[in-house]
C-alpha cells in the first residue's frame, strides 16, 4: 500500500509540475497568436445611410452617419465582424477611432454613440469581440473557462488586426488612428497600447488595473455572495488571468497621450483600479473623475455618460488638431 501511495504521489507531483511549466510556457507566449501578413479575406457589405434617432440608456439620440458592415479574418477561420462608420460630409482621407467596447456591449453601440464623433470629422470602427454575437463562447463549463482566459489576447491582437485593415482602407488616414475603451475595453485597450504604435493618442473609460484589485470589486463580491467562495475565486481568478494583466504591459505606453475618465463612486472597476492603471501607464497622460458609479448601470446618470463621451470627443480633437 505504501508502494501505491508513493507512486501515485509522484504521479501527482509530476502532474502538477507539467501544468506550471504548461502555465508558464503559456503565460509567456499569450499575445504571439498575431499575424500582419494574414490575408484578411475581407467581406464588405454593402454601404447603409443612417438617418434618424437612436436610444442610448433610454434616452434619444441623434444616428446620422454612412454605415459599412464587413468581417475579416484575424486568424485563419476565425472571422470577426465589424463595423465602420462615415461622417456624411467628408473629403479626403479622415482619422478614424476604433472602439474597444465593454462586457455586455457588442460593436453596434458606436450607432448608439457615434454620431457626435462622425459629425466631428471622424470614422469610427469597432468589431464584435469573442464573447458575443456569433462568436459567444460556447460548450461546457471547461470550454468555457478556456475561451475566457483566451478572450484578453483576442481582443488585443483582434484590434491589431483591424488597425492592418483600417490602414489599407481607401477612405481611412493610416497615420491617424485613435482607440477609445471602454470598462473591459479600456483594460484590454491599455494592453492595445501599449503592444501596438500605430495608436496616435487613447481615451481608456473606466479602465483598470491589477487583477487583485480588480476582482476586489464590490459589485463582483456581491455577485459572489459567499466571502471564502470569493476570496478563492479572486486567487483562482489572478493567477489563470495574470498574463492579461495590463500592468504588466502599461509603462510601454510611453509617448502616446492617454486620457483616463473614470467614475468616483464607480463599484465595478474600482477608483483604487483605475489608479493602479493610471500610474503604470507612461507619460503622456491625464486622469479625470466623474461624480457616478460605473458610467450605464444606472439610467439617472446618462447626462454623466454623455459628459464623459462629449469631453472624449473634445480631447480626440486637440489630439488630432496637434499631431
């Protein structure tokens, strides 16, 4: 019997020791699934005139601007849907801004708070994210847990390859390009950032950083529910997740100009996150707070949603205007 147990001991620690090499090879290679010189194999639709209102938090905003719906391919048989908006009035070659957009969210919320942006002179671009649409995540529990630990780098390299995209585009100004994220956007963004110079300047919404910290959040603790249950899952959670951890990455920002916009009172990125993202990011950089929670949880604080948006624009366009 002791024979048994000690084999199945060994067993036991060479398993667990396959795994950490596993992580750390893993962990070390997170991002590397990047390829310029895939071909895109483009699908462009048709082009759509929008011209009427939108609801955004239950308010009506104005929707005027020339829509392009197209896919292209970010890894071999892997498509992703996107989407480009046009201002009506342009000439020449315009900058473009991609938005990176937040959990619960897909690429049409750009229809939703595009228009100002377009009016201003630029196109905007965005693409629906491994999580959602036709590319949710499906399968059973373990399958699951794999395409979520996956969901950082694929946002990360799936907007590298929209940026290759956007810079062959006709219409688009390769040397002007500009990202705005928001909440899951904003993390994975900085990450963007950071890994990409094609990024003239960035608006990060509600982002953050240091995974502890992060999942330290109060509105994720209630969700939990059990204290010892989530004290687990924060420790389960860092150590899968650490590679997509844009604290790691955030000092190679250095040169580009950041603006942050967070929430005061925000209970889902915490403000003790989005300083620990703001001091690791480099130089240039701004961070400015609004008065609510986490921008669209609640309704009463769209006029909040609408200040942070408008006060982007305005900071996009200094940017583009000094370049």
């Amino acid at each position: 019997m002791r024979k048994i147990l000690k084999n199945v001991g060994r067993g036991v620690l060479v398993f667990v020791l396959v795994l950490l090499v596993v992580k750390i090879w893993a962990d070390r290679t997170y991002f590397d699934n990047y390829d310029p010189d895939l071909p895109f194999n483009a699908q462009v639709s048709e082009r759509e005139l929008m011209d009427g209102e939108i609801e955004l938090f239950g308010l009506s905003r104005p929707c005027r601007f020339e829509k392009e719906a197209f896919v292209i391919d970010a890894r071999p048989n892997e498509p992703v849907p996107s989407v480009l908006t046009f201002p009506l009035d342009r000439d020449g070659k315009i900058p473009v801004i991609i938005f990176v957009h937040g959990g619960g969210m897909d690429k049409s919320f750009i229809e939703q708070v595009g228009t100002p942006f377009n009016e201003a002179g630029f196109a905007m671009a965005s693409f629906d994210q491994a999580s959602v649409g036709a590319r949710e995540i499906q399968g059973c529990p373990l399958r699951q847990a794999y395409g979520f630990r996956q969901l950082p780098w694929k946002v990360v390299n799936d907007t590298r390859r929209l940026i290759d995209y956007l810079q062959t585009h006709p219409e688009i100004d390769p040397e002007r390009i500009y990202l705005v994220g928001a909440s899951f956007g904003a993390v994975t963004g900085a990450t963007v950032i950071a890994r990409d110079d094609r990024i003239r300047a960035a608006c990060l919404i509600v982002g953050g950083a240091n995974i502890p910290v992060l999942v330290n959040a109060p509105a994720l603790r209630e969700a939990v529910g059990n204290r010892a249950l989530h004290w687990l899952a924060k420790h389960l959670f860092t150590f899968v997740m650490n590679p997509a951890d844009p604290i790691h990455y955030a000092a190679q920002t250095e040169g580009v100009p950041i603006l942050m916009q967070n929430a005061d009172r925000d209970t889902l990125v915490t403000p003790e996150a989005g300083k620990e993202l703001y001091k690791a990011l480099g130089e240039p950089k701004e961070i400015r707070w609004y008065p609510c929670d986490h921008p669209g949880m609640y309704e009463e604080e769209v006029p909040v949603v609408e200040q942070i948006l408008d006060e982007a624009l305005a900071w996009l366009l200094e940017q583009d205007r000094s370049a």
